[in-house]
C-alpha cells in the first residue's frame, strides 16, 4: 500500500513531464503554424489546414480560444497568427507591431420561433431589433411590427428576447449593426464582445441561443447562418441601409462584402455591418488574422502565409460548403499585396 | 474500518531498527499530504486574492454590493451572481434534503431488504452523471416541462398571494432560479442520501428496538433516536451537497439563463458566480473584465467559507444545546 501511494504520483509527475517534452519537441519542428483566437472561424479554418496538409503544405495547429485570448497570444509572441471578429484599430496594431487582413465572412441572422409563422415571412427593422433588445418593444402584435407585417398573424404574446451569455464575435458585430442603426442604443448598452442587455436571456455559444430560441414560444433570437440552415430555423429578414428587405443568404453576405469601402480601410480596420449595397445583408461578420509585421521565426511567418494565400485562392468551395462566404476576388488582391508590403 | 484496523495491528511486527524508520517515514508522508491540501488551498485563496486585486482596488466594496455588471462601460459589480449561487444552492437544499433523508430512512429501515441493494446503487450512480448531462437534460427536457406545466401554475395559484407573490411572478419560460434550483437538488441528492444511508444503518439496533418496544411510531424512531443520534454527519453530508451546488458550473449555466438582472421572482433568469465565470472567461480581454473575474472566483471561496463556517457554529450550538458532542 505505502508503495503504491509514492508510485502513483510519481508516475503522473513522469508522465505529465514526458507530455511536456514532446510538445516543446514538436512544437520546434518549423514545420508546424500554431493560432489561436476566434471560435467563429474554427470550422472553416479546421477545414482549410486539413485539406492544405493533404497536399503537401505545413501542418496547421489552430486552437480556438476565443478572440481575446487569440489577441493577445499574438501579442505575446505565443502563436505565429491570432484570429479576430472584431478588427483592431491601426495605432493598436502600430503599437504591437502587427499586420491584419479578412479571411472569411459570415452572416448573423435573426432567428424567431412564433407558432405557425414560415422562414423569411416576417419582416424587421434594424431600429425595431434594437427596440425590441432593449425591452422597448415588448409584444408580437406591437402596431410597429404589424405596420412592417401586414397580413402576417403575430400572437399577442410578449417577445421571449435571447441574447448570448458569452463574450463572443457574433455579439461584437451584432451589435455593432444596433449601435449604428439605433442612437438610443448607442448612448445605451453600446457595442461590444458583451454588453449589459437590457431584457432577455442568456444562451452559452451559438448553440445555446439556438436552442433557447427552440424552446421558447415566441422567441427572437440571433446566431450565425451556419445555426441557421443546419438547424432549419425560422428567419426574419432585415431591411438594409438601401431600403430593401433582404433575406440572410451566401448572395446577399456577398453583395455585403463587395459594397463595402475595403479600398480605404486602413489595415482592414473595418466592420462590415449596415453595408451600402441594394441587395447587402446588414448584419456581416468578418474573421480577421493578425500576424506579427517582423516574425521571430520566418519560416513558419512564411508557412503560415503560404496557407492563408492557399485558403483565399483555393478555399471557396470549402467555405461554401460550411456555410460561410468566401472574400471577392478584388479582396483577395489587395489582402495579397497588403501581406508582401507588411508581412516581411 | 474497525475490523481493517485491528487486521493491521495484528500484523505489524515486533519494532524493528528499520521498522521505526519507515514508520516515522510513513508519518511524514501523511502529514506532508494533509498539510499540502491547506497549502494549495491558501495558495489558491491568494492567488485569486491577487488575480483580482485589480477589481477590488477600482470598485472596493462596491464590486460586493453594485448591481451592475456593464462590459462596455467598465462597470462590474458581483452582487448579481452571489444573489442567483445562494438563492439556487437554497432551492437545491430545500428540495435534496428531505427527499435525501427520506430515501436513506427507506433504505435502511423500511424498504425489503432485497430492493435495498439496487437502489443504493442506483442512487449513487446519480453521482456519476456528468454535470453536463444534467445541463442539457434541463435545458430540453426539463426546462420546457417546467414551462408548459409547473410554472404557469405557480404564477396563477402562488402569484397573486401576499409576500410570496412577487417570488413566483413574471412569464413561465422554464428558464431561470427556481428550475436551475431544482436541477441543482437532483444533483447534490445522492451525495447527501448515499452519507445520509451510512450513519442510519450505523445507528445501534438496542437504541431503535427499544424505542419500538416504547411503542414509537416509525416518525418517532426517526426523529427522536436516529437524526438525534447521526446529527452531526447529516449535517455534514448536507453542506457536503451544498459544497456541491454553490460551486456547479454546466448544469447551471444551461438553465440560469445567464442575465445580470436582479429579480425577485424565482421563475426569471438569473446569473451564478460559477456560471459568469465559464461563460465570460474566453472574451475577457481588458485587464479590469479579466481581474472581476478573478475576484468573482474570489468571492465565491468566501461565500463558501462563510456558509461552512455558518454550518460549524451551528453544528456547535447543537450539540451544547443537547449536551453531547460527537
């Protein structure tokens, strides 16, 4: 028994330090990229390092911590990439010396659960979302919703308002569409990764806000389009800031990103959101990779830009397919000139 | 464990010079494993202390008495989240406690003897289930249940009644207090039935066969020998259970509902210092979000000493008050 007692832990320190030392050792091959940051980005991105070691390319370790501690891994030297919703501003990334460009865009959709209503029949207003968020409008058969409706039946019931409980991305863009449509919740909870909601519940991840909305009779709301197709919800569509109500699809996050003013973003400093186009969605988010300007170790800075310059020339199909937009072509060259000017 | 005691002392041989070694040997190792635990505790203790000093320094007592909890403005106060832990944890008590004491009772006096086995196991399986399991068994099974049953009853029956009213108002949508209550005191049951069943079945058989020969009901049996008698290790498997709910995490997560709202009402959604914690941590990215972290872990050890320090004086007056100490 006594032996047994000092073996066990002594084999566990063993063990622990043996794991220990075959990360450093694997972690020195200059084969290997490591990142880390944004969940939003994870299964694109997954995808993507998959089918580049398929052939032939460096393997991509990606781990999604989310988009905090994406950035300030990257900061820390820690990663060789951070991925980012939310885009840093140019003196920030002037300060820590780092360069940032798109990868990929998705939409955030509102999501309704009203007995008997179909997908896309419910119409709304980006200042009616955000009366409704703020617990201004508290009813289905609220005169401003049926204004927007006529001929659709709402249930006098109130809104089951749902919201995410963790700091995420999908929170930072979509209320970012809020502040900007809707000065009273500008000077209100504002915008951010979380912001102190007014009404509603709270769902942890997209899975989470998914299934309240299920669950909940009368529920409205928001989560990523992927959430949305595979789980057959029903979505409202979203008048944009052209006037026309468009419903969340792969064309219209496209029309998103190809009227949007990338041109004169510096360092791509900018969120997508309420985008000019006749037929943009408004509510778009978009994954930024942060890379340090002077990498410590070149060779996996270049590896790692050799995958992203695969992933944006070559990844569409597989972004299609998981239900995210790829960047327009136009894009995709002014991020490749942007990586070789910045990125030595 | 008497019996495995006298095993060894028979055992052990005539004190060797190499025997005396290991034996002092053998006393150092389980002090140095006791006096490890109180280490890491302090070391924890302080560590989150620290961690959190950011918080405590900008907000003082206001981070324990502010109600707000604003990201974007830099505004954090815990009053929220200690409120929804210790309003759930009691929810949870108020539930597992009878059910639990009842299930031992049954087990060890009243069911067949054959029945008793399996529900024993059965119970401490319970134990077993991942808190997870727990949380998403809430969320769609439970939760929607509570919503479409239990709580528009309450609203209609309990809502309009003077004091408790307001407890039991607001819209039934099955999310909030009093179902994460509820799960909660599923989960700490068998922690405190499976303790609970120990100490009756240790309650001397002369002690219950005289109270029958007395003429004592079964109730009479129990509240007047075997709670008197084990008293002091149910309460301790009662704070082991509230131990339990005041640190759990998933499960309540699921079904809290996670606002920073404060409400009255059992039925709203609330927030759990544990829950905030596994919920916020990912996308803390200013050093003072990050720090009121922390300082909510902090705060949590501290409403868990407190409680359990409560629970020892309480355990003491007893004891005074009945005279006896064991």
């Amino acid at each position: 028994m006594n032996r047994m007692l000092i073996a066990l832990p002594l084999a566990a320190l063993l063990v622990a330090c043996n794991s220990n030392a075959g990360k450093q050792g694997s972690a020195g091959q200059s084969a290997q990229v490591t990142g880390a940051g944004s969940t939003f980005v994870y299964p694109v991105l997954s995808a993507w390092a998959a089918d580049y070691q398929k052939q032939g390319g460096a393997l991509i370790n990606y781990q999604s911590i989310g988009s905090g501690g994406g950035i300030s891994q990257v900061k820390a030297g820690t990663v060789d990439f951070g991925a980012t919703d939310q885009p840093l501003a140019s003196d920030d990334l002037a300060k820590s010396n780092l360069a940032q460009f798109p990868v990929v865009i998705g939409g955030i959709v509102a999501v309704v659960n009203v007995p008997g209503l179909e997908a896309g029949k419910l119409k709304l207003t980006g200042p009616l979302l955000a009366d409704i968020y703020a617990g201004k409008v508290k009813s289905w058969n609220d005169p401003v919703i049926a204004k927007l409706n006529p001929g659709v039946t709402l249930p006098g019931a109130n809104v089951a308002v749902v919201h995410r409980s963790d700091g995420s991305g999908t929170t930072f863009n979509f209320t970012h569409y809020l502040a900007q449509v809707s000065p009273t919740w500008k000077s209100g909870p504002g915008e951010g990764k979380t912001v102190n909601w007014p009404t509603g519940v709270g769902g942890k991840g997209n899975e989470g806000v998914a299934a309240y909305v299920k669950q909940l009779p009368n529920a409205l709301g928001y989560v990523e389009y992927a959430y949305v197709i595979q789980n057959k919800m029903t979505y409202a569509q979203l008048q944009n800031s052209a006037g026309t109500f468009v419903s969340p699809s792969a064309d219209s996050f496209s029309a998103a990103a190809e009227s949007a003013d990338w041109k004169n973003a510096k360092d791509f400093n900018l969120v997508m959101t309420n985008a000019p186009g006749q037929n943009a969605y408004p509510i778009t988010a978009t994954t930024f990779i942060l890379m340090p300007k002077q990498p410590k170790d070149k060779a996996k800075s270049d590896a790692a830009i050799a995958f992203f310059k695969n992933a944006l020339e070559k990844g569409q199909d597989q972004a299609k397919k998981l239900d995210y937009v790829p960047l327009p072509a136009a894009l995709v060259q002014q991020i490749e000139s942007y990586i070789s000017t910045n990125v030595k | 464990m008497n019996a495995s005691l006298a095993d060894t002392a028979d055992l052990v041989p005539p004190m060797r010079k190499s025997g005396v070694g290991a034996d002092r040997a053998f006393q150092w190792i389980t002090a140095g494993a006791a006096w490890l635990v109180l280490l890491l505790l302090g070391g924890v203790a302080v560590a989150m202390a620290w961690g959190g000093r950011l918080a405590f320094q900008t907000f003082g007592w206001g981070f324990v008495t502010g109600k707000d909890w604003d990201v974007v403005a830099g505004k954090f106060g815990a009053f929220v989240p200690i409120y929804g832990t210790l309003v759930t944890s009691a929810i949870a008590l108020i539930i597992a406690v009878p059910v639990s004491i009842g299930i031992a009772l049954f087990l060890t006096d009243i069911a067949p003897r054959w029945s008793r086995g399996p529900i024993a196991i059965a119970i401490e399986l319970l134990a077993a289930i991942p808190s997870i399991i727990y949380g998403m068994w809430g969320l769609f099974i439970f939760a929607p249940f509570m919503a479409a049953h239990v709580e528009p009853w309450l609203g209609n029956h309990l809502g309009n009644k003077m004091l408790i009213g307001p407890l039991f108002s607001g819209p039934p949508i099955g999310i909030g207090m009093l179902t994460a209550g509820i799960v909660l005191g599923i989960m700490v049951i068998p922690f405190i039935a499976s303790v609970a069943r120990e100490v009756f079945s240790a309650v001397p058989a002369p002690l219950k066969e005289s109270a029958v020969a007395l003429g004592s009901t079964r109730w009479e049996i129990l509240s007047r020998v075997t709670l008197p008698y084990t008293r002091s290790a149910v309460i301790g498997a009662v704070f082991l259970g509230l131990g339990r709910a005041l640190g759990e995490t998933m499960a309540v997560t699921f079904v809290l509902g996670n606002a920073h709202d404060l409400s009255a009402s059992l039925l709203m959604p609330s927030n759990s210092i544990a829950a905030a914690i596994a919920n916020e941590f990912t996308e803390a990215d200013t050093d003072l979000y990050r720090s009121s972290l922390i300082a909510l872990g902090f705060l949590l050890f501290v409403v868990t000493f407190i409680v359990l320090t409560i629970a020892k004086l309480l355990l003491l007056r007893l004891n005074r008050q009945f005279g006896r100490t064991n």
